[in-house]
C-alpha cells in the first residue's frame, strides 16, 4: 500500500519514513515485528543509538524510584 508523503527529503529521511510507514501499518493490522531489514545502514545505526539512549534513560529512571 503506497503512501504519498509531500515534501523534498534527503534519502536518508526517505528510508526513514519508509521504515516508520512500515512499522505503523504493521502495527494497524496486528503485526509483531522482530526484524527490520534495509540496506541503509546510516538509518539502522540512528535507530540502534535512539533505542540505546531510551534503554539507558528509562534504567536510570527505575534506580531513582
């Protein structure tokens, strides 16, 4: 299912929102993902060191409770 998104974006913007149109309509019908396979490796490193900074805040904050 395509989805127009208007704009002029960089390529790594476009596999960005590739990956987040992806995971939302996955998530719609009731998918559970595991695996999110794409060649840009610039996108997969940004979303490892996003997850890994949300890992560490929310430890951080369960030690203080």
């Amino acid at each position: 299912m395509a989805k127009t998104i208007s704009g002029n974006f960089s390529s790594f913007m476009a596999e960005c929102f590739a990956v987040r149109e992806g995971l939302k309509f996955a998530a719609e019908v009731g998918l559970n993902v595991s695996v999110v396979q794409t060649d840009a490796r610039n996108v997969v490193e940004s979303i490892t060191q996003r997850i890994d900074i949300g890992l560490k805040r929310r430890l951080a904050a369960s030690k203080t409770l």
